[in-house]
C-alpha cells in the first residue's frame, strides 16, 4: 500500500478542493458551507487516508465527505431548513451534478463565472476565485497581488459577505453576458497558471479551462491570446527544473526538451487571432513567448523585437511588472546599465523578481556588493524552495543568469 503522508493529502488538496468546492456551492448555494465543508473533509483524510490507504477515487471521497459534512452543519445550526431539503433530495455528488443547461457546463468554470459577478471588484472577483478554485491559501492569493496576508484576508471576507448580503445567485451567466465578465475570468485562468508553475496540478487545470473558454468563446482574440500563452510557456515545463528540482533559467534551457508540439500549436492559435485586428495583453505576451520559442539558442532570441513587443504591451496594461519584463529586455539591447535606470524607477519592493533582476544588473555592472544584498532580498521573497536556492547562489546556474523567463 503506498504510504499516505502529510504531503500526499496536500497535494490532493491542492488538485481536488477547486472542484469539491465547486460542486458544494452548486448544491448547497453559501459559499462559507461548501469551504468550511471542503476543509473539514480534508482533516479527516489526514486522519484516515495514512491508516486505510487512498480510496479509488480521492476527489470524490472529498466531495461525499464534505457534502455530509455540510448538511450535517446545517441539521445542526437549524437554519435555513428549506436549503437543507434540498440538498437532502441530491444524488451523490462523485460523479457530478447534473449538467445545467447553459453555455457554460464545467462547475469549476460555471463558478469562476459566477464569482467575477460585477456587484464585486475585479480585485475581489480574481481573489475569490483563486481562493476557492485554485486552493490557494489567503498567503498565497495575497502574494499574486503584492499585497499583505492581513489585507488579503480582510478583502476575501468582504468579497463573501457582499455576496451574500446582495444574494448574488450562483448561476451560469446568460450568453449575452458572458463578454462582460471576461477580464477577470481569464485574469484568474491566467494567475491561476502562474501559481502552477511549482504545481502542475494548478497548470494543467489553468490550461483546460483556457482550452474550455476558446471553446466557449471562439470569436473572442484574448481568449485564444490566452490559452497560446499558456501552452506556449507550458512547452518549457520539462526544461525548468533539474532532476533535483534546481530552478534552470531559460537562458541556459535545454530547448532539445521543449515540447515542440505546444510550441506548434500555440504558435498557429496566436496566428490566428492577430489576424483579427489590435491585440489585447495576452496576445502581446504570447507574441513574446513565440519569439523565444523561435530561437533556436538563447543568442538567437531577437531581443529588439522582444522590445518592441514589451512596448506594445506597456501601451495597453501599463503595470510596474510589464515595465520591469521589459527591463529585462532591454538590458539585452541596451546594457544593464540602461536597464537599472529602469528599474530603479519601478516600485515593486514586496516583488522577488524585482530583487533578482536588479541584482543580476548591478553584478553585470560590477557592483558586486550591492548585487548581493540584491540576491538576499530576493530569496527571502521567493515563493518556492528552488527560487530560493537558487538566488542564494547568485543566480547562477552553469553560465546562465537571472533573470531570463521561465
């Protein structure tokens, strides 16, 4: 029997919880029950799981556990008795609610959609979702915003509490309004990939559920932007790491193990969609992620066009961040030192990147002292023990430097 530890119920956590969570709010319709409910029937799989082993199907033991967790609550609390017959009338939910009619047919979709309800914040709408699709912890949603943990964790409790003192309804959008709630869904698609960078449970659903919005909204240009950037950076995924989970830099990649069949297909999505006019954000960091993919080796990467391109996107999403990428890129075309000035002009002290590019620019410039404390600031930041490890070494990985993408 394999051994069910800590870190095995973590990592089920991490890929099943979005879509119990999903399916409770489908059911039950209060978000704080089908969380709690969620959170509950992963503690007793702690307890469990390492005496019996995993049962055939974890995600559904999560969904059964938690769905008698939650009615188990509401029979408790005696309220709202109508809600509790209701869900007392569901057929068990492992293989799924049945399907509501709608454009929309994947409960996990069904609830970004419903989340990135107008009455809330982007801002909310984005946290929300990741909070309770991705199984990001408060710590983590707070650091995809730059934010504090405290200041996070305050705006998630006033997103729920206006979702219910509004009682917006947890349903599928009509298809006239699906356009409107686009920005923050694919904000949250995109973030969502970003955090499943060190967890490709999170990737891989990030992915299907780009793949599943093209399909819902093929006439949309941002949308197939999207899903060609993520399976244009998803392509780089075997090179990233060593064997021993070492970060490894793109400069330095063995593009031998990048997935030429992403690349192709990504490539041929981006294609079509910048035919369709003026491209959005997405279509601009795919065109990015198409010129690397198209050097054959790092010295062949066409930094002037990478310029150019980071200058389009400056125009249309003028954030720190799309302005430090572009540092970085002009740093390949202009020298370190025209890039510091850059940088050095950006706030973004609570952002690691920010911390290792200005170190790899000042250690360019032989300012090594600096570059230092540069490398320290950015490894006490950094998300993940590779990150880490790897800035503590000076950002050196063979002859390749920090930064350089993903």
């Amino acid at each position: 029997m394999p051994v069910v530890d800590e870190v095995t119920v973590g990592r089920i956590f991490r890929a099943e919880s979005g879509r119990s969570v999903a399916a409770l709010i489908s059911a039950f319709g209060d978000i704080d029950v089908a969380e709690d409910a969620v959170q509950e029937a992963f503690a007793v799989a702690l307890l469990k799981w390492p005496a019996d082993g995993l049962p055939p199907n974890p995600g559904g033991w999560i969904t059964t556990t938690a769905r008698n967790r939650a009615i188990d609550r509401l029979r408790r609390e005696a309220r709202e008795r109508h809600l509790l017959g209701t869900a007392m009338t569901l057929p068990p939910p492992e293989p799924g609610p049945p399907e509501e009619e709608g454009p929309v047919r994947d409960d996990r979709l069904r609830l970004i959609f419903t989340c990135c309800h107008p009455a809330l914040s982007q801002e909310a709408q984005v946290a929300l979702t990741l909070r309770l699709l991705g199984g990001l912890s408060t710590e983590e949603v707070a650091r995809a915003f730059l934010v504090a943990e405290p200041a996070m964790a305050q705006r998630l409790v006033r997103a729920k509490r206006k979702i219910k003192a509004a009682r917006i309804p947890y349903r599928v959008p009509d298809g006239h309004e699906l356009p409107d709630r686009l920005p923050p869904v694919l904000a949250v698609v995109y973030l969502v990939y970003n955090a499943g960078l060190s967890r490709r449970e999170l990737s891989g659903e990030a992915v299907r559920l780009a793949r599943l919005l093209a399909g819902l909204m093929p006439d949309e240009p941002e949308v197939a932007g999207l899903l060609a950037l993520l399976l244009l950076t998803e392509s780089r995924r075997a090179a990233r790491t060593r064997a021993d989970g070492a970060l490894v830099p793109l400069g330095v990649q063995d593009r031998s193990r990048w997935d030429r069949g992403l690349i192709a297909e990504g490539q041929e999505i981006l294609r079509r969609c910048l035919r369709r006019g003026r491209p959005g954000p997405y279509q601009v960091q795919a065109a990015v992620n198409a010129v690397h993919a198209d050097a054959a080796t790092a010295g062949e990467t066409d930094w002037p066009q990478i310029v150019a391109l980071y200058d389009q996107l400056l125009a249309v999403a003028p954030t720190p961040v799309v302005a430090l990428n572009r540092a970085v890129a002009v740093a390949e075309v202009r020298g370190p030192a025209a890039a510091l000035a850059l940088v050095d002009e950006l706030d973004l002290d609570g952002y690691h990147p920010y911390h290792a590019t200005r170190a790899d620019l000042l250690r360019r410039l032989g300012r090594d002292e600096e570059a230092a404390l540069a490398y320290e600031r950015a490894a006490a930041l950094a998300p993940t023990q590779a990150e880490r490890d790897f800035l503590a070494r000076g950002g050196r990985f063979g002859n390749g430097r920090f930064p350089g993408g993903r």
